[in-house]
C-alpha cells in the first residue's frame, strides 16, 4: 500500500490571491471570495491574527526586499488598496507610486505573470467643479496631492505590461466610517450646495470580488459610487432629521472639495447590482445600529 502524496484537486484549482494593503477594505474582500476557490494573503505593516479568510504576512511595501520576497509565492490576482501613513505628499508617495513602482519591478525580476492587478484608487484624480457629470472619459486634471500621486501609481500600472484595471472609488462611509453623523451630532456640519458622491464600504468589497470573478475583459478604470450624487446640504439635513437634531449647521464647516456627479454607468454595465443604491438605505442602517 503506497500513500498518495499528491495535492487535493481542490488545491490545485484555487487562485491564489494577494490584497497588498489590506485593511477594512481589503478584509471585507476577502469575506465575499469563496474559500473554496480563493487562497488569500493581506500584507500590512502590523498584521492583526490569521483568520478563516486571510493568512497575513508582515510587511512594509517600502522595503524592495520584504516585499520581493512575499511576491516570490506568486499569486494570480494582486489587489492594492494602500492607506498612506500620513495625509501629505511625500505619504501618497511611498504608499502608491513607491508601491506600485516596487510591484512592478519585484513582478519582473521574478519573471511572474499574474492573471489580473486591481489597484484601487479614488475620484480625487477629478478635478471638475461645476457640478457637471463625470465619467471615466472625463478628464483628470487634479489639484491636490493625492489626485496627482494617485494618478502617477494608476499609470505605472496602467504600463506595466500586466493585465490590470483601476477603480476609483468615491467617498467611502460605512461601519467606523460615520464623520458626517458625528459632524451632525456636534453641530458642525456643511450647509455647501456642492454634489457630494459616496459608495458604501460593502460595494467597495463586493464589486472588487465582482470584477476579480468577472469572465469577460475589464476595462482600464472604473469609477465606483452609488447612483444618487447629492448635494451635501441635503445629506446632513436628512441625516439630522433621523437623528432628531435641529441645530446642526455650522458656517465654519469646510465644504467637500470639487463639486461633481459621478456616473456609475460602466460600473453597472459589468452586471454589478448595488447594495447601497443611495446614501438614505446605508446611513438609515448605521444610525439604526447606533
């Protein structure tokens, strides 16, 4: 009687797949990835304990070697949703462009060739303020630090050679996730007019494991957001009327940079439905919570 020593079909069958920065985002991913088919790795610098979805592996992203060495593993599908260090120039730097530079470069001294690079980016890159319609055609031409450092990452991978696709996510609020309810609560909230634009943290997660389960091309970005852009006067004021607070407008409030209405067309030309349709059903279930 001889052992079989050979591995499990199963096993044999599973993608394996790294989520490079892998926080709220990258963990609510991983939930909505069958274990059945999906192996998967998070990279942080402070890893948190394994769980049933996610084996962590420490590492900080700016050490060529430490992260050359978790890539040596080979994954099929890479996902890289950073959160820099510090909100300046010199973070967005080394959390995207750096990462992104050392990926690429790591992917080819190892003479890998994953199946897919998601990178996960933000609409900051748009810089419109007219309140006029935006989609991924539209052009980017950002002010700020993060629109332009995200920008410089999007197009090393973009050029990587790599089969990749960027999205670019909206405002996200969701669980742990509630400035405006606190900024209502305190009485410090916006009274600007502007078009405000928002994505659950659960329509983050789940179009990312769309796309990642998705049979057909992907196109090079797509602009992730709810349906329903609205001023941000009329965000705060309804969530102060389910709150029962009437003083709530503060005229020292800063208001939302830009003012724009994204279009999630293409998004939900890909057969994506979403959770959160509007802002009203996903704060209605966080201050229900509360």
């Amino acid at each position: 009687m001889t052992n079989n020593l050979s591995v499990p079909q199963n096993l044999q069958s599973m993608k394996k797949v790294l989520i490079v920065g892998c926080g709220d985002i990258g963990q609510r991913l991983a939930r909505y990835l069958e274990h059945d088919d999906y192996k998967i790795t998070g990279i942080r610098r402070n890893c948190p304990p394994d769980t049933l979805h996610i084996r962590y592996r420490s590492c900080d992203t700016s050490d060529y070697s430490a992260f050359k060495s978790v890539l040596e593993e080979g994954f099929n599908i890479i996902v890289i949703t950073m959160t820099p260090a510090e909100r300046s120039d010199a973070g967005y730097r080394q959390a995207y462009v750096q990462t992104c530079c050392y990926l690429v470069e790591a992917l080819n001294a190892l003479d890998l060739q994953p199946e897919l690079i998601i990178f996960v980016s933000s609409t900051a890159v748009y810089a419109q303020d007219d309140g006029s319609w935006v989609d991924e055609n539209s052009p980017t031409a950002p002010t700020g630090f993060s629109g332009k450092r995200l920008l410089e990452a999007e197009a090393i991978i973009h050029n990587s050679g790599f089969t990749n696709t960027v999205v670019r996510f909206s405002g996200i609020y969701g669980p742990g996730r509630n400035r405006l309810i606190e900024q209502v609560k305190q009485g410090r909230a916006s009274a600007s007019e502007h078009f405000t634009n928002r994505i659950h943290a659960e329509d983050c997660a789940c179009f990312l494991a769309h796309l990642i389960k998705h049979t057909g091309s992907l196109a090079p970005v797509y602009i992730a957001t709810d349906s329903h852009p609205t001023p941000m006067v009329d965000v705060v004021s309804w969530i102060a009327g389910k709150l029962g607070i009437k003083d709530f407008l503060s005229g020292e409030a800063v208001n939302e940079r830009g003012n724009k209405q994204l279009n999630n067309e293409l998004m939900r030309s890909t057969g994506y439905k979403l959770r959160y349709e509007n802002f009203r059903q996903g704060y209605l279930e966080m201050i229900n919570k509360n």
